[in-house]
C-alpha cells in the first residue's frame, strides 16, 4: 500500500491526510510543533470563522490576482461543503449578520478534537516534534527529538504555512530549498498611526459601524485602536492595497466615515440643532451619538478646532483623513502574502521539478482577506493536492526510454 507523508499540521496538511486515508492509503502527519492545529486553535479563539456565505462570484473575487488559478479548487470545495464537512464532525454551524460563517460552539477546538478522532480512526498516524528539514536524495530529512531520521514515501504533500504567528509554527523557514517563493509580506495586519498622547489613551476601545475607504474602495466593519495605531476588520479588507501603497510612498491616507448610514444632509441637520451652551463633546454626542473615542479622532484627522457650521462640521464627520505611517510585521500579521508561485507548480498543485510533491495551504502565494476566505483556500488547496496525489499514484510511470544503440 502507498505510503505518504503529510508535513504540516495545520488545516490544510490535515484535510489532505484525511481525503488520502479515506482512499485507503498509509498516511502519516509529521508537524514539528509539540501539537497540531495550532493557528487553528489561536483564529477560533474570538469565534472561528471558518468560511462565508456570500454569492460564490463575489466570494471569488476576494483573492485578487490569485483568484483565476484558485477558483478550480474553490469550485471543488465550496464554502457549502466546508459547511458539510464542519457538520459531519457533529459541529453544526451558522451565518452571522456580516455573511460569515462560524460553528454554533464558536470555538475551534470542539472540531479539532472531533477531527482529530476522526483521523485516528481512518489510522492516519500523527508524528509531532517532527522537523523536515529537506531532502536526502528521494528521502525526506527530518530533526526529531531522537535524533535525525529520513523517510521515504511514494507522494508527499507539502503543507508548511505562510509566515505570520511563528511562534504557532509559520515562520516560512521551509522557504531555502526553492528559489520560486515570493517573498512573505504581513496581509490582514495593523498599522501604524502617529497618535496624538490623547488618542494613546482610547487604546483598547473600537470604532464601531464606520466605514473606510481608500482610493475609491469603500468598506465597512469595525476598527479597534490600539497604542501604535489601528486594526481589524476594516484594515483587513484593505490590507493588500494599504500595505503596498506604504512601501512605495511611505504612507497611506485613508477616510473615516463614522455615520455610513447617514447622508451629509441629515447630518448636517441634526447638528444644526440649538446647542444651549453645550461643548461641541457633548453636542455631537446628544445628536449623533459620537463616543468621546469618534470626537477625537475627529480632531486628529481635522485638527483641535472643529468647524461650527453644521454642514462644514458634517462633512467633517463624513470624511475624516487619517494617515497611516508604517505595517505591522509578520509575528502580529493574521495571514501572509508571499510564498511558493505558481509557476513553480502543475494543475494539480504539483512540483514541476519535484515529481510526487504537491503543496497547499498559506504556503503558496496568495492572500484574501479575513471573513472565512483564509480557511476556505486552506481547505480547498488541501483537497486539491490530495486529489493530485491520489491521481498520480494512480498513473504508472512512463516505461524506461530504450537504451542507445550505436548505429554504422
């Protein structure tokens, strides 16, 4: 019977395990941290998020570039059969008000554990503190707490993670034994805001119900202000543009709109009530529900003296500019961007230039916004190279070419 070895723990390497021991094949998990599943166990830690219920071409739409190479493998494995396989593991789920999907237990590691059973009863063996550390000849090299060991299997899927969280074990070090890897850059990542000390202060507090925009895209969602700038939802969605534009011009200016669901107008018209002597504070605040959190960040974005005039004032509200000065690094990042290209793979998520070796998951090079689409690709790429496995081994190697001959 086949033999195949799983390096990576994580979703992806796992789902792979599973779809291949389903076929009846010898399976063994090799994750050199002490457990697997980890990053798993860390993103369900504020209610796992494991996919999206949106139309499947807008869902599509969120990976970018990388949309057009990965949309096979969504169409093979949907966010409904993500949805299927959660509630087979007796984790039933549901869709939240945003569209997101989570599972009713919220947390990750009721699945994990049911997914974890589930494996050990298909025997697919799980062998941790196992560190591959690349090739001797054929064989696979790996550091263990015994000592070094190599391993030979007739497929391998590659299932290493991206770079962000390398204390839970993605710190993209697999990428030395290939020269076809984009290099890692955070995704889904706060960043850095020059605050004022007053603004330090609201550190730990959200934005609630804003919307963002920055060069003509507009999202809505929350922000959580922290004490070297922002972060969350909204960031997240614009990460990959905000990020690059950084880069090239060592800043970004974005927008705040904190009453989205509001025209300039009507704002404007509620502002235009008496003040009786009130602070502008307490004004905004009595008419438009403005924190003392959104007041001041209105005088960060416009300066300490706001405009009087109702709609001079609205408008203020309406549009607020922040300037963002720097990206938080990989260790902080949610995801990360970068990683092994397309280029260096076959339909089927195979090395070209190692035959039997597919890859999966965060390691390859693409990036999608928080909302479920990370998971869903992990799961999807990890099906995909498993069916690329399964269809190779199925295929017999082309027969030797004859041996040369000397003609007279």
């Amino acid at each position: 019977m086949p033999e195949i070895a799983v390096i990576g723990g994580g979703p992806a390497g796992l789902f792979a395990a599973e779809h291949l021991a389903r076929a009846g094949l010898n399976v063994t998990v090799y994750e050199r941290m002490p457990s697997v599943g980890r990053k798993l166990l860390m993103a369900g830690r504020g209610g796992l998020n494991l996919t999206h219920s949106e139309d499947f071409e807008a869902f599509a739409a969120r990976y970018g570039e990388a949309a057009r190479w990965l949309r096979p493998h969504l169409e093979a494995f949907p966010p409904e059969a993500l949805r299927a396989w959660a509630e087979g593991l007796g984790q039933p789920t549901f869709t939240g008000s945003s569209g997101r999907v989570f599972p009713t237990a919220l947390k990750a590691s009721p699945l994990l554990r049911a997914w974890l059973a589930r494996l050990a009863d298909l025997g697919v063996t799980i062998r941790t503190r196992w560190r591959w550390t690349g090739w001797d000849g054929e064989a696979l090299r790996f550091e263990t707490p015994e000592g070094g060991v190599t391993v030979r299997a007739d497929a391998v899927i590659l299932a290493l993670g991206g770079a962000s969280w390398p204390r839970l074990g993605s710190d993209g070090a697999w990428a030395g034994w290939t020269s076809h890897v984009a290099p890692f850059r955070p995704a889904n990542m706060g960043f850095d805001v020059a605050w004022s000390p007053v603004m330090q202060g609201f550190a730990g507090q959200p934005l609630k119900g804003i919307a963002l925009t920055f060069e003509g895209r507009a999202v809505r969602g929350e922000a959580m202000v922290t004490r070297y700038g922002l972060e969350g939802g909204v960031l997240y969605a614009l990460s990959a543009p905000l990020r690059d534009a950084i880069v090239a011009r060592a800043s970004a200016t974005v927008s705040f709109d904190l009453r989205p669901d509001m025209g300039a107008d009507d704002v404007a018209r509620r502002l235009d009530r008496p003040r009786s002597g009130q602070s502008l504070s307490n004004h905004l605040r009595k008419t438009l529900k403005l924190s003392p959190l959104e007041t001041n960040l209105l005088r960060e974005a416009h300066g300490k003296d706001l405009p009087a005039e109702p709609a001079a004032l609205a408008a203020t509200i309406k549009a607020a500019p922040l300037r963002l000065t720097g990206v938080q690094g990989l260790a902080r990042a949610i995801s990360s961007a970068g990683g092994l290209r397309l280029e260096a793979l076959d339909e089927t998520l195979m090395l070209k230039d190692r035959p039997d070796v597919f890859a999966a998951g965060e390691m390859l090079d693409w990036e999608a916004p928080t909302g479920g689409y990370l998971l869903q690709t992990t799961f999807a790429t990890g099906l995909a190279a498993a069916k690329g496995a399964l269809a190779r081994l199925a295929t017999p190697p082309p027969p030797p070419a004859p041996p040369a001959t000397d003609r007279p």
